[in-house]
C-alpha cells in the first residue's frame, strides 16, 4: 500500500482544491497560542488567525502590527509570504521562529534564516514547518492599537475596492465576506451572497 502525501495546511488562505478526491491527507494547523515573552515581544503560534492576533493587540495594548490588518489567513502563512501593505512586511517585525524540519527535527531560527523578499521566504514552498514566531511589537493604549488597526483596515478595504482586478473574500467556511465592484464588472453578475460587507 502506497502511503498518501500529507499536507499541512494553516488557514486555508489562497488554496484551492480540485473537485474530487484529491488523494491527500490535510492535517490543519489550529493552534491558537498568544503570549508575552517580555515587554516589547511576543510569541505566536502559526496557526493563530491575523484577526484573532489583532483582536488580542487591541484588548492587550500590543501595536505594531497593524499593517496586518485586512490580510487573510494564519501567522505562521503571513510569515511564509512575507504578508504585508502598504510598504511594511512581517519581516520588518519577525525576530525568531520554531520551525520543524522534514527530518522532525525542532530548531529555533533567526529572521535572516527565512531568506525574505517580496512576498516570500524559504518556508513559501520548503521542506520545513514554522510552528510559532516571536514577534517585536510596541506596547501602546489599547485605544490607540485599535485605532491604527481601523484606520489600516479601511486603506485595505479601499484598495480592494478600486481595484481593476476583480477580488472576492472568503472566510474559513466559505462564507463570502466582500466582493468588489470589478468582480462585478467582470463576471456581469448582479447578484453575488455577501455577509458583512459588499
């Protein structure tokens, strides 16, 4: 018997499946740990939601990262892509990782192991599994961490909005959160099952 591939998956975020049985075993990261190492760092787990990290910023006074704002997907994706806007990146903020190799093996590495460029590090299509990150952040009011966090959300929102090309966003199930004005455009749908926002 020929045993079947196995893919780790995070959030789920720009993948997409064949119909049909695809002949994988996806295991899904849901690992969900937030936690101050000391003042002006934090340790991550890769499965932890961008939002659900920024919800828990807000709440505990953490900034520095709202340039993630509007981004979909997990931590440990944001790291693998190098996510970011509007000039800021994760690598901007990353200072060290756990990651397993294919071997089993675990290791703690530094930012400059991930080789980062513009949308992408060694991790976007390796061998080897960022399991948490610790992340250099600011403690500020939490009033103020949520502000900056709304103010990037909407310069995200507005960028999708005027954009040429057409986007459509989805949550874990599926569920479509915002389509913008060119999918419309494109597609010549009139219609389109939004919840939230359109």
């Amino acid at each position: 018997v020929t045993p079947l591939p196995v893919m780790l998956l995070g959030g789920g975020s720009n993948v997409v499946f064949p119909d049909g049985n695809s002949g994988l075993i996806v295991v899904i990261n849901r690992t969900r740990r937030i936690e101050r190492l000391e003042p002006g760092v934090i340790k991550v787990d890769s499965g932890v939601m961008i939002s659900d990290l920024l919800t828990w910023a807000c709440v505990n006074g953490t900034g520095g990262m709202d340039f993630l704002a509007g981004i979909p997907g997990t931590v440990g994706g944001a790291a693998a892509v190098n996510a970011g806007a509007f000039g800021i990146a994760i690598s901007s903020i990353l200072e060290k990782a756990g990651i397993v190799t294919r071997d089993g093996k675990d290791h703690t590495v530094d930012n400059g192991y991930f080789d980062f460029t513009y949308r992408n590090s060694k991790f976007k299509y390796g061998n080897e599994v960022i399991v948490d990150v610790c992340l250099r952040v600011e403690e500020q009011d939490p009033g103020t961490v949520e502000k900056a966090i709304r103010d990037q959300e909407f310069q995200f929102r507005t960028l999708i909005h005027s954009s040429p090309e057409g986007i459509v966003l989805c949550d874990l199930n599926g569920v479509i959160l915002m389509v913008n004005k060119s999918f419309f455009q494109i597609t010549r749908n009139e219609r389109f099952p939004v919840s939230g926002d359109s």
